[in-house]
C-alpha cells in the first residue's frame, strides 16, 4: 500500500475534527427515526442513539435513564442542549 496523498491526508483529518458535529447530526436523525419505529427497530435505534450520545461525551446515567423512558422527546430535549452548548473553537489549517 502506497502513501497517501495530501488530499487525502486533509480528508481523513477533517473527518477527525468534525466527529461531534457527525454524531450530533446523526442523533438528530435517530430522534426522528424513534417517533416512527416500533419494536425490535426501536430498540435498535435507542442502540445507536446510546452510541452516539456516549461519542459526544454524555454521561453514562443519563443514557441509561434515556434509554430506559424509551420518549424520543426527551432524547430531542438532549439534542437541543448540545446544540445550544459552545463548540469548541476550530484548529487552524496546517
């Protein structure tokens, strides 16, 4: 396998640096996706919103208490938090 080329290098970094705004936006489709589904699916998108939740930093009580009402309007509440709270500031380019 050869080197990677500087475009490549800069989209794999890239990818790194945005992963909370990836999983942030991937929680808020999970959300929508809740309001629709119903058993096994429900409780495989409450998996992956679990996942997320803990990628962005969650504290693990709060996923098992989200988790466990299974209401997609308080995982929408939680959404809506990390969305008001500050990002952090970006890295300048290399």
């Amino acid at each position: 396998m050869g080197r990677r080329l500087t475009y490549q290098e800069r989209k794999i970094r890239d990818y790194y640096r945005n992963q909370s705004a990836i999983r942030l936006q991937r929680l808020q489709e999970l959300v929508s996706e809740l309001y629709l589904a119903e058993g096994k699916k429900r409780q495989q998108l409450w998996r992956w919103a679990a996942a997320a939740m803990a990628g962005l930093g969650v504290p693990q009580s709060r996923i098992d208490h989200l988790v466990a009402t299974d209401n997609p309007a308080y995982l929408a509440n939680l959404v809506k938090e990390l969305l008001e709270k500050p990002q952090m500031p970006k890295q300048p380019e290399d």
